[in-house]
C-alpha cells in the first residue's frame, strides 16, 4: 500500500528527445525517469511535472512528484535513480511531502530563460543550447518590446497550435535580456505563473524580428490581446530554452511532510 509522496527536482538535456511527456512513440524524459524508478523501487511509478517541456527543450530544475510505498530511502532515490538514468537526465534532489502535493497545482511561478547567441561565427559550444543569428541585432529595441508583456494579458497570438488551455490569459511577473559571461551570448528570461503552449519560444521569435529591425518593438503591445498568431514571428527553435526554475510557497501551501530533502543544499 502506497503510503509516501515524494517531491523530486530533476535537470535534463532535451535533445534527442520526444518531450517530457510520455508519447506512444519514441523516447520521453518521463519515460526514461520513470523506467530507472520502477526498476530501482521495484513498483510501478508514474510522475507528475510541474511543466511538460517539448521536444529539444531543456530543464535546469525541473519538479515532479510520485507515489511509492516507502521502501527506499530519499538518498537512495537521488544516488540510486542517477545509476540508472543516462548522464543528460540527473535527479538533483528528492523531499517527503503530504500526500496531497501536486507539482503543477502547487506551483506558484515559473521561470523560463532563452538563450541568444549572436556572433558571424557559430560556436560548437552553444550548438544544443542556443540559437545562433548571425547577423547583429538591436538589443535595446528587443528590451523594449520585451517590456510589454510584463503583467496580466491575453497571449493568444502567442499560443502555439494544439495548445488545449481553456484561456490565453497568463500573468508575467518579470521579462528582460541580460548579457553573459561569453561575448555575443545573451539570455531572455521570462517568469509568471503560467504559460501556454510555445509561448516562450513565439514570444522570442517576435522579439528577433524586432531585433533584426523587421518590426517595431510597439509590435509587441499591439500583438496582445489581438487574437491573430500569423502576426506574430515565428516560432523559436527549442533548443534554446530551457525551464529554469519553479517556484513554490511556504511549506504549508507547497504541501511538505515536514522531512528533509536529500540533495541540493543538503550539506549547506
């Protein structure tokens, strides 16, 4: 009898991969996550997510959630499950939590980060993690489109097709671009409470036309709320993104047991 839930943050590199969800054919993050932990708990697992990345799309610090019987310690789980998982899949840190605890309900915030890599020459570094444009782009205006989108709107014309969310209206707390350590490598950093279907990667795409001068950076204002995507640029690759981080409230509203976590800060 299944007496345990468990809250596990997990990083993986998407490429070659179907997505996180699990899909009829092909390889999945869920899949493989899934497959190290029956064989590792010996008992059927089935994972939640806090967010289902596409195919290509990365995860710094993804969170799911499992039942198991409690067989297995926490440490056992994160030392155990990374024997078993492939180098690009890593479980940074599992935590006991109630029972009613759902990764994706309990979120309060995610955040996404896009990476740029704007240079003549491209880097075989950032080949999986960035997307490369050649030619020199207007950072200044990018910020000032990007701007735009900060608060409570309706995405529509940023909502990727398929996408089977009953509303379009999406909450973002932060956007902006920021410059990294690597010259010609930048990062667009998008939080909020919610996003739909390709958003993120529509949103970016919009933002280079702007960059490359095709469109003014009002575009973007006026892009919300209209309710047409054939006027917004196109998608960005997915290999450029990435879930950074998912944010949750105070213990009580993020449902823990009240037991410690093994793993990232354990030593701390």
């Amino acid at each position: 009898m299944r007496k345990r839930r468990v809250k596990a943050t997990v990083s993986y590199d998407g490429t070659g991969y179907r997505g996180f969800q699990l899909q009829p054919n092909g390889i999945t993050i869920q899949s493989v996550i899934e497959k190290a932990l029956e064989s590792l708990l010996r008992e059927p697992v089935r994972i939640r997510p806090a967010g289902r990345t596409d195919a290509g799309v990365h995860a710094r610090r993804q969170v799911v959630d499992f039942a198991d019987s409690g067989g297995r310690s926490l440490e056992v789980i994160v030392r155990g499950g990374n024997a078993l998982l492939p180098p690009e899949i890593r479980i940074l840190s599992a935590e006991e939590v109630s029972p009613a605890f759902d990764a994706r309900r309990y979120a309060k915030s995610k955040e996404y980060r896009y990476f740029l890599h704007n240079a003549p020459v491209p880097s075989p570094f950032f080949a999986r993690y960035a997307w490369h444009l050649a030619s020199p782009v207007d950072l200044g205006a990018m910020r000032e489109g990007l701007a735009h989108i900060v608060g409570s709107h309706d995405f529509t014309s940023f909502r990727g097709q398929g996408c089977a969310a009953r509303t379009a209206v999406r909450e973002i707390s932060r956007a902006g671009i920021g410059a990294e350590a690597v010259p010609g490598l930048h990062c667009v950093v998008i939080a909020g409470s919610g996003f739909l279907r390709h958003m993120v990667r529509n949103v970016v795409g919009t933002l280079v036309d702007i960059g490359r001068g095709k469109i003014p950076p009002d575009r973007m204002r006026e892009l919300l709320g209209h309710g047409d995507r054939t006027l917004a640029g196109a998608t960005a690759p997915p290999h450029g993104l990435f879930l950074w981080d998912v944010s949750y409230g105070s213990p009580p509203d993020a449902g823990t047991a009240g037991g410690r976590a093994w793993g990232e800060g354990f030593f701390s």
